[in-house]
C-alpha cells in the first residue's frame, strides 16, 4: 500500500522510492525520517539498492517526500487511495456515500470511510448546489477538513472508485485556487492534476485544453495575469479558499474572479465576514451574481438595520427592524452558505484558557506616545472635521488646512502616525529601527525622535550598540516587563510557548534576549500562545491561536493577548470584538448581545471605537474601556491576575515556588497602584 503518513514508516524499513535519475520506482532503505508540524512536509531519507556498474562506491542518502514511498510487493495499479494506518472499526462506513441515485454520483468508499458525519453533509451541500448548476460557500472552522469535504465532491462527481485505474478519466475539469492542494489530492486519490504557476504554466494550460487534466490548481496571481488563457478553458467548476479575499468589489482580485468564465463557484473560507457586511455580499455575490440585489439595495435593505440593531442603545424599533432584516438575509443565504464551528469537535479539542492581558505603558513610553500626540501633524489631524477658520462653513481638511506646513496632505499623515503609534504601543525602541518604517514615515520618526530621545542619551546608544537589549530592557516596553514574567514561569513549567507578533524586529529582539538569557521557545507541541500585539483583522489572531489549539493537542491551552492599556491597541483589540460579533449575529444564527454604540461606517454613530478621536488618544486614568463597556453589560468575570508595569517596580514576586504557583501570582503586584484584572475572551460571547 502507498503510505501518505510519516507515522506508517521507521527507519530500516524497506521501501520503493522514486528514482532521481529516472522516477521509476526501484528497492531502497530508510535511513532516517523527518518531519514537521505539517504532513506534506514529512522527509524519508533513503539509500537505493543498487548493484552492477550503477552502483555507487559509497551509499548516498536521497531525500524522497513521505507520500512517495511504497510498500514492496503491492501492486501499484490497484493501490488504494487513501489508506492510512488507522482502522475504521465501523464496518458500515467500508461502503460509497451514495450522493445521487439517478447518476450513480458517489463518494467511493474508499474515502468515505475515513469521514466525519458533518464532512459527508459538507459533501451532499456542495454537491447539490452543483447540480443545480448554483454556486456555494463552504463556511466551516478552521481544521474541520474543508479541503478534504472538497477533494470527497470531485471524487463524486468525476466518478473516482480509489483505484489506479482512476487515472484514465479526464473529464470534467476543475480549477482550484490553492496550489498547496496537490499533496492533498494525492493522497486522497488518483486524481490527474497539475499546478499552473511558475514557467512552467503556459505549457500546463496547453495540456489542459487538449482534456489531458482534471484538476488545475493555481494561485489568485497567477490567474489574474493570465485570465485570458484560462477563459479559453470550458471549467465544469472554480474552487477557490480563502473567498474571504474576494471581499472587495473594486479590487483586481476581485475583477478577475467575476471575469473568469465557469458554470458552478464554490467557496471555501471560515472568515467570510472580516470587517463588514458589505464584505459578505461582495463574496457571495461572486458565487451567484445577483443574489443579493446590488450592493446599494444590499446596505439599505438588510447592512444598515443589522447594524443600527447592534447599538447597545438601540430601541425596540431599531432593534426588531435589525433582527427582521437578519431574518431574511439568513432565509436568502442559508441554501447557499453552510457554516460549522469546532464545537463539533469538542470532544477532541483541549480546553482553551483565552485571557487578554492589560499592560500598562512604562513612564518612558507614556513620555513618547503623548509627545507623538502632541505633534503639530496630530493636531491638524484631531481638527480636520472641525469648521474652518475662515468661516467658509466648510471642514478645515477641505477648505485651508489640507496639508501640514510641509505640503504633506492631511489624509496621507493619518496612516503614517497610526502606525507610529502602534510601534510606540509595543516598543519605543521600534522607532529607532528604519526595519518596517516607510518612506513617508521616516521624516516623521526621525523628527519625533530628535524631540524625545534628546532626553534620553543612554536608551538611543544602547539602540545602536546592541539593539536587542534595548528590545528586551522592560523599562522601555510594559508588554515586555510582563512577558518576561510570563516567560520565566511557562517555561519553567516545561510549557511550550508559541509568540506571535507583527514586527520581526521584536521577534529578533526577543529571540537574542532569550537565547542569551539560557531560555528558549519550543514550537513544536506548543500549548501557550502569546500574542504580543493584536491585528485589525480577527482571522489573524484565531489563525494563530489554531497552530496549537487544534486536534492531536494532548496539553490544555493557555492563550494571553497582550494589549497595552488605553492606547489604540485597545481600541484595535474592540474592534475585532465588533466585527466577530457581527459575523455571529448573520452567518454564526445567533443573537448576539450589543455591547458598542459604535456602527462602523456612520458618521453620527462613532461610539467608543470609530473616528480619528479614537484612535489618537491615550487614556491612562480609570479602568481600562473593555472593562468599562463589560461593566455596563454586566458581564465582567472576576479575575485575579494583574499587569501593573510602572517603572520603579519594586521586587519582583517570586516565580519559582513550586507546583501550585499560577500564573495570576505571575503578574500580580499588590504594591504598586494602576494593577489591571484582565479579562476572558470568552466575556464577550453571545447570548
């Protein structure tokens, strides 16, 4: 049998290999296997039994891909696919999943009796929608085998039996946007594929056409630059992951999608609604055109009453307008999009522990945030809405004040000294690197720095002596001082700690503190995941957390968002909240609770999260604004850890006791004022 597992296999073990010089399969031995977290990853190293003149005068180790191997003495033309080395104990599943009586269209059992109930039910959806000649989006969690659902429906539909003799058929055709597919549909069958990407893929589309393939995997890039050829292709279907990326209506991405000609589109993502509703019809209406009116219908029929229903204040009216308008957007998608979550999974899931940790600024970083504030180009920012001057009766960013003294335009400067502000948030040592810093930023940087670190001789020359030190030194990062906290404690647990950030200079800063320090990050295993700094996007942070929250997990999970307080992280990290909870209320088929008077988008609705004044703010007096906004919803859990991180702490609480210490004593510092409890994600769950 053909091994698709790193796990079927030990080194010594005798095996047919693919040849280098010529493919053909030929007698060799296993002298070592390597792995990743990812099974297409998996390495066999192996030496061929040669004899004669072709024979070597000393053995050579060649690297063969673990799919590739096989088992001496099975016959390669009647192989199964896929057979992997655990058993299915219920002998009724060894039967085809009969998906259509009339055609015989049936997942063969070859691949049936490794599903899951829900993964069968994803196949009937997709399936079904495809004889109706209508399109569909597969919305289902990460790690509920999206692909696998897929690789079931062509298998249907193309007639697979999970023998080599599958090989022979050739029609109809399908093109799937996700080239990383190919070492999926080797296992899971005999299909014939190929990837068209890179040089070679004017020749891969010529094969194409002459109906030699059944399966183009390639890439949004690729088939944008070369629509053309591929609209010269009668594709029976599109299968596209990640359709969340077809969100803008205006973008290229989007364009080449709607031009490309096929019958059926079906998409796969479990984020088909990142920032906005108007994402979702943008997608859905690349599915089936049309099935949600145009977009100005869409906004003004179901968009903006599901919103305004979102507003904690919102009145019964506003309320029962916004569940009504949910109601018929749900009654219009529910044939069209199908949506599971990892509840499904429970049973094989880990508990997961997801806390957002408060971290208050250091007095240093308190200094730089509001000297970044307090600039000239903030100003102008801050005011820009603002009547102008000369009494025109126009706004100043559109009347006198469209650019700063510079002739730098007011729009262009918001962006810049967002992004300013989100270094400083993390690290204030970040603006003293060019790393990730852009053109337009550095004039700005260089000046913010010249006004602030005048002040500071020993913190700039440490920057440039040994930069990951000042990267590491807690005086000039809050996060840092209670990472470090984190990181002594997890790891003398012999936890395993996965760090996640955007910036690469943190992650070199922190890696050389590490090693340096005699600690270091395990990633393999991982049940601690840190996320350093939070994204605008929530997919990014659950994509994360998924690298070590996910089936095969024996450890439960601990994750820590670290936010530095009353700064735009925050506002950030509310405002993944917002549109998680928007997702939940349409495609989720749960009534959420309304925690914002923010709706995105409305000038006379900016609440707590949207508008310029928002985000350029620092707010270092009271209790943090999610505390604020969970309290007046009554729903803060109580808590016992703390992340007070003022410079001058006093000694630091001991870390090393033994089992029983946690890690609320960790970061609790009953010495010092200004200590915030930090707050369970899971606080703002619906209902």
């Amino acid at each position: 049998m053909a091994s698709s597992s790193a796990a079927t296999w030990c080194e010594g073990d005798t095996c047919l290999a693919p040849h280098p010089r010529d493919g053909s399969l030929r007698e060799s031995t296993i002298k070592r296997l390597t792995s990743t977290s990812h099974e297409n990853d998996a390495t066999a190293w192996v030496v061929f039994t040669e004899s004669g003149k072709d024979a070597p005068e000393k053995e050579e180790e060649k690297a063969v891909p673990v799919s590739k191997l096989t088992r001496p003495g099975v016959n390669h033309f009647t192989q199964e696919k896929p057979l992997f080395p655990s058993s299915v104990t219920d002998t009724r599943l060894c039967v085809p999943l009969e998906l259509r009586d009339v055609d015989g269209d049936r997942v063969p059992y070859t691949i049936n009796r490794y599903l899951r109930d829900y993964q069968r039910e994803g196949i009937r959806f997709i399936y079904n929608n495809y004889i109706c000649s209508r399109g569909c989006i597969l919305g289902d969690d990460m790690g509920l085998g999206k692909t696998v659902q897929v690789i079931g429906f062509l298998a249907a539909v193309l007639h697979k039996t999970g023998t080599w003799e599958d090989i022979k058929n050739n029609r109809p055709q399908f093109l799937i946007s996700f080239s990383s597919s190919k070492y999926e549909l080797e296992t899971w069958g005999h299909f014939q594929c190929v990837v068209v990407h890179g040089l070679r893929k004017e020749e891969e589309l010529a094969r194409i056409q002459k109906g030699r393939i059944e399966i183009a995997l390639t890439t949004y890039e690729t088939l944008r630059l070369c629509l053309d050829q591929f609209n010269n292709i009668d594709w029976s279907a599109v299968v596209v992951d990640e359709a969340h990326k077809i969100k803008n209506p205006n973008s290229q991405i989007t364009r080449a999608m709607k031009d490309l000609k096929c019958k059926i589109r079906v998409g796969l993502t479990g984020t088909v609604l990142q920032n906005n509703l108007e994402e979702l019809w943008c997608v859905m209406d690349w599915v089936v055109p049309g099935c949600l009116g145009s977009l100005g219908h869409f906004k003004n029929k179901y968009s903006d009453p599901i919103e305004q229903g979102q507003r904690h204040s919102a009145t019964k009216r506003t309320l029962a307008t916004g569940r009504k308008a949910v109601r018929a957007l749900v009654k219009i998608i529910s044939h069209l999009f199908l949506r599971r979550t990892k509840a499904l999974i429970r049973e094989q899931l880990p508990k997961k522990d997801d806390r957002v940790v408060y971290c208050s600024l250091t007095d240093f970083q308190q200094t730089v945030y509001r000297t970044v504030l307090d600039t000239d180009d903030v100003t102008l920012i801050l005011r820009s809405s603002e009547k102008c001057d000369c009494q025109s009766g126009r706004s100043r960013i559109s009347c006198c004040y469209k650019t700063n003294t510079e002739g730098v335009k007011i729009k262009g400067l918001y962006f810049s000294y967002l992004a300013i502000l989100r270094k400083v948030a993390n690290h204030a040592a970040l603006l003293q690197s060019a790393a990730g810093v852009s053109k337009k930023q550095e004039k700005y940087v260089g000046a913010i720095c010249a006004n602030v670190f005048q002040k500071f001789p020993d913190f700039v020359q440490k920057c440039k002596d040994k930069a990951f030190e000042a990267l590491s030194d807690p005086m000039y990062s809050g996060k840092m001082k209670v990472l470090q906290k984190l990181l002594k404690y997890y790891l003398q647990r012999r936890d395993k700690v996965l760090l996640f950030s955007l910036s690469t200079k943190v992650r070199a800063g922190l890696c050389g503190h590490l090693v340096a320090g005699g600690l270091g990050l395990n990633f393999v295993g991982a049940n601690v995941v840190v996320l350093f700094d939070p994204t605008w996007n929530p997919a990014n942070d659950l994509q994360a957390i998924d690298r070590a929250y996910r089936i095969g997990q024996c450890r439960d999970v601990t994750v820590l968002r670290l936010i530095s307080l009353g700064t735009v992280e925050e506002v950030i990290y509310l405002r993944q909240v917002y549109k998680q909870q928007l997702q939940c209320s349409v495609v989720g088929r749960e009534s959420s609770r309304r925690y914002f008077e923010a709706v995105q988008g409305h000038g006379a609705h900016k609440g707590e999260l949207f508008g310029i004044k928002n985000l350029f703010r620092l707010q270092t007096e009271g209790t943090c604004l999610t505390r604020r906004i969970l309290e007046r919803e009554g729903r803060v859990e109580a808590g016992v850890m703390t992340s007070s991180t003022h410079s001058g702490e006093g000694k630091e609480e001991e870390t090393t006791k033994e089992d029983g210490v946690s890690s609320s004593a960790v970061l609790r510092d009953p010495k010092h004022e200004g200590t915030h409890l930090p707050i369970a994600h899971s606080a703002f769950s619906p209902g």
